[in-house]
C-alpha cells in the first residue's frame, strides 16, 4: 500500500512527511553492536557465507569441483545472451562473446555457491530445496514429485545454478548450517548467540518484541498518509470528504493534482498502492483510482 486515508482530528498537526512518533521503535531499544561478529555468524559461518558470495577468495578446488571456462555450455550461452540483448554495451561478435564468458567464467568461478560438493548437495536436497531438479510442474498438476525420484548430483546443481534465478539466501544457510555440523563448528556467533547485538539492559530484547506501534489519535478530519515508509501525512487535514478530495485535484498536491474521480475513487476507497501494472505500463495508484489511467 502506497496511500491511505486517516480520520484524524481537525486540528492534528503532525508535521507533513515526518514520519510519525508512534510508528517508530524508541531508541532505548536499540542494542549494542557485537564487537566479534558482523550479523550474527561465528568465524567459520561468516567466512563460508562471505565466500558463497565472492566477497572473499574463494577456488573451486577447495570443492573439487572443475573450474569454468570461457567455453562451458552454460558460461557461453549466459554470454551470448547477455551479448545479443545489449550490444551498445558488451559489443557484437564473437570476441564480444568470448570478452563476456570469460568474465562471467572468473566471477563465477570465485563463488562457492556454483561450485557446491555433493555434501552440499544433500543438504539441500534434504531440505527439499531444489524443486527445479527433484520436481515436474504442469497447470494441470502443479509441482510433483519426479517419477523415478531423482537425487541430482553436484555437477548438475552446480550448472543449474548457472541458469535462471539460482540459489537463494535460504539456500544459502542450508548448505552453511550443515557444514558447520560435518566439520564440527558453530554456525552462530558466541559472544552474541547470533543475534548480532548484545542487550544494554536486563530484558531489554524480551521488551523489544513486546512493544507495538500505536497509531494516531482518531477524529473526525480527513487526510492522507504515505504508507510507503513507516507512515506520515502527505496532506493537511480537512474537515469534510471533499476539502480532501478538491485538494488532490489542486496544484497543491506534490503528488497531483489527480482529476475529480481519481481523487473521489481514492478517498472513497481509503487507501491507493503506491504504484499499478496497466495495459500500458506502470502508473501511480491515484492515478488508476475511479477507472481512469
């Protein structure tokens, strides 16, 4: 939700585009750092994590998976199609081609996410992650499981992941929990148990999650708020509908000014989203509001 009508009284004066007070979590609640940990992950943790993603050196001998190259199917094919749909950028023809797989060759092969053992590999399959390799779908059908059941094997996870949108943050922690178990080492930080912060005070986690935000006082005015952060007013309160709805239609409103149906149709509704699919592209949600894109 991108908009929202709020009653609230005539003479609420929140401050325009301030987020208000009650939405916000006080301070008091904000706990210190830990000083041996960056989110929460032990040493080992953390360094398979920041070597899942290339951030550290990683080789994919470390795996004993067989590096990429420029000519691997998957790595080629990535390229030429990275090549053909932006060729004012990468350039055309076959040394374009071959300039872009074996860039993605070097990038990929510092990822210990493509280069998983079948260790790996188990652990996922385990925590029935890879529906892609281990299920069918049909409209008909839905996803099912394969029949004959198939356990993939780490080749061909590691080239599937290759394609499409890959492994996930879920993936991820599956795959770094269960090596941290084979090769006996914590997965979460000691100092903090994980939670990346230490309390400043007794309790004070336990009352963190206890608070809840409030909202502002109820009254009989009219005005808008921007949901799209926490939630502030957007527009000066009015006293009746369509105090409200002639200032959406005026100059006034950063966000406009919106014709007298789209105006109507939003505060009629209550609450717009911030932004609509059309037929014709993607427009703001006042504007779509009382059928008139």
């Amino acid at each position: 939700m991108g908009r929202e009508v709020r009653r609230v009284p005539v003479n609420f004066d929140w401050p325009l585009n301030e987020v208000w007070h009650g939405f916000l979590r006080p301070d008091r609640f904000d706990e210190t750092p830990c000083p041996d940990c960056k989110y929460g992950a032990s040493p080992e943790a953390q360094h398979m994590q920041d070597q899942w993603y290339g951030y550290v050196p990683f080789h994919p001998a470390e795996t004993g998976s067989t590096p990429l190259t420029p000519a691997t199917p998957a790595v080629r094919a990535f390229a030429e199609r990275n090549v053909s749909r932006a060729a004012d950028y990468y350039g055309t023809g076959e040394a374009a081609i071959v300039r872009e797989a074996t860039r993605l060759a070097n990038l990929w092969n510092g990822q210990w996410s493509h280069h998983l053992t079948q260790d790996d590999v188990d652990a996922l399959v385990k925590g029935d992650r890879l529906w892609d390799l281990t299920r069918t779908w049909s409209r008909e059908t839905g996803w099912i499981d394969a029949d004959p059941p198939v356990h993939p094997t780490a080749a061909q996870v590691n080239e599937w992941s290759l394609h499409g949108f890959g492994h996930d943050a879920i993936n991820r922690w599956i795959v770094i929990q269960a090596r941290c178990e084979r090769e006996g080492n914590r997965q979460t930080c000691a100092t903090c148990d994980g939670h990346g912060s230490l309390e400043k005070w007794r309790c004070q986690r336990i009352r963190a999650e206890l608070w809840e935000p409030t909202d502002p006082p109820a009254g009989d005015g009219w005005q808008l708020w921007e949901t799209v952060s926490e939630g502030s007013p957007i527009t000066p309160v009015f006293s009746t509908r369509e105090g409200l709805i002639n200032y959406l239609t005026s100059s006034h409103y950063s966000r406009g000014p919106l014709t007298y149906e789209q105006a109507a149709g939003l505060v009629d509704a209550g609450w717009a989203p911030s932004l609509i699919g059309t037929a014709t592209g993607v427009v703001r949600g006042e504007q779509a509001m009382g059928g008139n894109n």
